[in-house]
C-alpha cells in the first residue's frame, strides 16, 4: 500500500515573501530610531534594543498560523 505525498502548500512560499518584506520594513522604521536609542543610557539602550529586536515577531503570530493552518485565527484547542 503506497501512500501518496501531499500537495506542497502554496501558503509558505507566499507567508516567507510576506515575512521578508515585513522585516524589511520594521528594520527601516527600527534602524530610524537608532540615533535617538544610541543617546540613551547604555542600559536603557541595550533594553529597548532588547525590546525592538523581539517585538517584531508580535504581529506576525497570525501569519505564522496562516501559513501552517490556513486559517488566521487560532480555532478550537486552546490549551
């Protein structure tokens, strides 16, 4: 009994184009702020750098689930 592989999902693909012209845009927005962030307490600064360099993965929960699920929302299971 052979089984047949599954249709690759056109989803990926789309959601890593999606993904890099994001990141190429929240870098933009980030790298702006870098004179103002440089002037800060070396401290503060290396927080909000800590800050910046995780809160792009945020927004992009719902596209990462789009791509595996297809649906935007998590459904169902909310463990």
């Amino acid at each position: 009994m052979t089984s047949t592989p599954p249709e690759p999902s056109w989803r990926k693909p789309v959601g890593i184009l999606g993904l890099l012209a994001y990141l190429a845009v929240y870098a933009l927005v980030v790298s702006r702020f870098a004179d103002t962030l440089s002037a800060l307490p070396q401290p503060v600064m290396v927080i909000a750098y800590l800050v910046a360099g995780l809160a792009w993965l945020l927004p992009l929960r719902p596209l990462f689930l789009w791509m595996n699920t297809g649906h935007w929302t998590q459904r169902g299971n909310t463990k």
